[in-house]
C-alpha cells in the first residue's frame, strides 16, 4: 500500500472523517447553480450539473459542490473508478450548504405497487469504486443514494432525509465501505406503504470490511439500520437509531417495521458487531437479529423506552456484554443459544437514567462531524454499561 493510503487506512481507524487525497492529486473541478455546462470548470468558470462533473473527472480529482440547491431531472449516475492511490472526490465546497433535490426525477414517489428500475434509483447512484462523497445533502430522491456493487468508498458528513425509499441503500457484492457521521430521517417509501424505507440499508449482498460509525438514524418509515440478507460482517459502532417506524405520512394500510438496528434477516447469517450504540422510542424494538442465525456481538449497548424488546436476540447465537435495557417492553429475549455478561437483566433490579433528554445528541453536531458529549442514558447509580456520548 502507499503512503498516501497508509495514511487515509489509519484516519479511518482512529474515527477520522476527512480522508486526504493523495499527493498526485490530478486537478479540481467547480459546479455551481449559476455555472455552465460549457465552461472550464474552474472556480472563476464553473460547471452547471453534477454529472458533467462526474463524466469529466478522473481519478484523483475533486468536484467541489458550490452553495445551492440542485434538481436535475435524472438521477446523478457515477459508474466510473477511482483508484486506492487516486479516489475521486465529489464534496462540498469549504462546508457550503449542498443539497441535492431529486423530487424532480421519476418515482418521486412511484405508485403503490410500482417498482424501479435499478438504474433509477437514488438520486445519486453510484456503481463505481475508491470514491469520497462529503458534506452533501440529499433530498426527495427515489432513494438517498442507491449503492450497487459499490467498493473502497467513503460516505463522510452525508445527510439523506425526506427520500421516497431508504436514505442510503447499499446491495449486492459491496465491500470496505466507510459510512461515516452518517443523518438519515425522514424516508419512506408510499409505494410499498411504509415496509422498505430504511434511514440505512445495507442488504442483499456480500462484502467484508464495511463500517458504519457515529450515524443517526430517525423517524423512518420502517427501520433506523436494516441488514436484511446481507452475508458478510458489518462493523457498527457510536450510533443511534429513534423514531422509526411511525406512520407520520398517513401512508394507507402501513406496514413499517419499527426496529432501531437490524441485523438480517430471512434466515441468511452473518456475525455483526454493534457497540457503543442505542435506540429508543422506535415503535417496535431496540436491538434485533430478526432471524440472522449469526453469531452477534452487542457490547455497551443501549435500548431505553421501546415498547417491543429492547435485546432480541432469540434466533442467533450471540454474546451480549454491558448492555443496559431500561424502560422496554421486555428488556431481552436470548432464546437458547444467545448470552452475554455484565448486562443490566445479569444485575437484576430497577435502574434510572442520569438524563432522558436526547437534546444534546440529536442536535448538531461538532464541526468534526462526531456527537457532542452528553449524559444521557447513562445509568443513574453510575454503573458501567450501556452507551456513551461520546
């Protein structure tokens, strides 16, 4: 490995967001609101679209996103490679407020039963690999951002709310991706009245090496964080999923799920890991394997005030350690297989919380991208288990 992607492997590591290009950096190009498809694309002489950006860049280059709202008609296609030395970078220019409105792409929303193509969905979607995509927003997509066969990429500071399918959605053979200070809220999917709209979705495929790290997760229509059919371990970790699987859109005959993180599904195993992660007030549960026969590994964990389970992890073979279950409508459930140690349910007893107000963690963030520090859900009599913020 080089030196440039020595460095970039141990920013991410150490929980980093900003990951440096690399020396040989090719050049930078300019996209703004007001700009032209026929210019240089130069800071003075800026391009107008996206995907004039993305058809022209070359591995190693910038696309810096101007200030500004931007509604193409089409989806933003990105089927071009970068390199593990030279990853191309579609970003936010210097923190400017970046939003990308897909409200007028098909399928926005489709009708009730309808499907889409795949190469229609997301308003970014990307099939290419060794990309960087920071700072962006994106809206009213048919998806966020819909990753097929997607590699050695970084997600850093993205937000996808208010999307007409999952916030992030990620399939097939995907593998070493960085999901990082990820904001997903608000999605939901009328055409399938709610049971598919996840704030992250990782399903369906196979890849090691993929890392969710310090994402928020909210009021989706189905779940915060869904792994349904996918094969291969998926690291979480710093995360946080509330509010999912309320009906706040008046979807007919809805059919959203509920669960905060969840870990499969269909009976395909995988052995994630989640840490230093919580949920609450999800309408369903906390933490659950939803038949993933794998072997899990939940560690510092917190479920407070969900009305389902706060732990289920009845149909896998999983180790539980430090977790705390408070205020559920059943703390665990380990069926025969699952254990673990040092949990709250091992304690036995009541326990309070220091804090039960999220203010803190769900409002902005630090300018690093991380969760500001908080004491919420900690456990009142000190003890040490469940989540910290951070």
């Amino acid at each position: 490995m080089k030196p440039s992607s020595l460095i970039a492997a141990a920013a991410l590591s150490a929980g980093a967001v900003l990951v440096p290009l690399p020396a040989n950096a090719a050049s930078a190009l300019y996209v703004a609101t007001t700009g032209d498809d026929g210019n240089a694309g130069t800071v003075t002489a800026p391009l107008k679209t996206v995907q004039k950006a993305v058809d022209l860049a070359r591995p190693g280059d910038t696309i810096h996103l101007r200030g500004g709202t931007y509604a193409p008609a089409s989806n933003i296609q990105i089927l071009k490679n970068g390199t593990q030395s030279a990853p191309i970078t579609l970003r936010a220019h210097n923190n400017e407020r970046v939003v990308i409105d897909g409200e007028n792409m098909p399928h926005t929303p489709g009708p009730v039963g309808s499907s889409i193509p795949r190469a229609e969905r997301g308003a970014i979607h990307i099939e290419g690999d060794w990309w960087r995509l920071v700072g962006l927003e994106i809206t009213h997509g048919p998806y966020g951002i819909f990753g097929l066969d997607v590699n050695n990429t970084v997600f850093d500071r993205i937000v996808t709310r208010d999307n007409y399918d999952s916030g992030l959605h990620i399939v097939l053979a995907s593998s070493n991706n960085q999901i990082v200070n990820l904001d997903s809220h608000g999605n939901r999917d009328p055409r399938k009245n709610g049971e598919s709209a996840d704030g992250l979705a990782i399903k369906e495929g196979s890849g090691t090496g993929n890392v969710v790290r310090g994402a928020r997760l909210w009021n989706n229509s189905d779940d915060g964080l869904d792994f349904w059919m996918f094969s291969s371990p998926v690291l979480v970790e710093n995360s946080v999923a509330w509010g999912n699987g309320v009906n706040r859109w008046n979807l007919p005959d809805f059919t959203g799920d509920g669960n905060g993180f969840k870990l499969g599904g269909n009976g395909v195993a995988a052995d994630h890991t989640v840490r230093n992660s919580a949920a609450w007030d999800n309408a369903v549960g906390g933490f659950i394997d939803n038949n993933n026969p794998g072997r899990h590994t939940i560690d510092r964990c917190t479920a407070w005030d969900n009305p389902g389970t706060g732990f289920n992890f009845s149909r896998s073979s999983s180790t539980l350690t430090k977790n705390l279950s408070v205020a559920n409508g059943t703390a665990v459930s380990l069926g025969s297989h699952s254990s673990g140690s040092g949990n709250s349910w091992n304690a036995g007893g009541s326990w309070s919380l220091r804090s039960t107000d999220p203010g803190t963690v769900t409002g902005p963030r630090d300018a690093d991208g991380s969760l500001r520090s908080s004491t919420f859900l900690l456990p009142g009599n000190g003890a040490d288990l469940g989540v910290r913020f951070p």
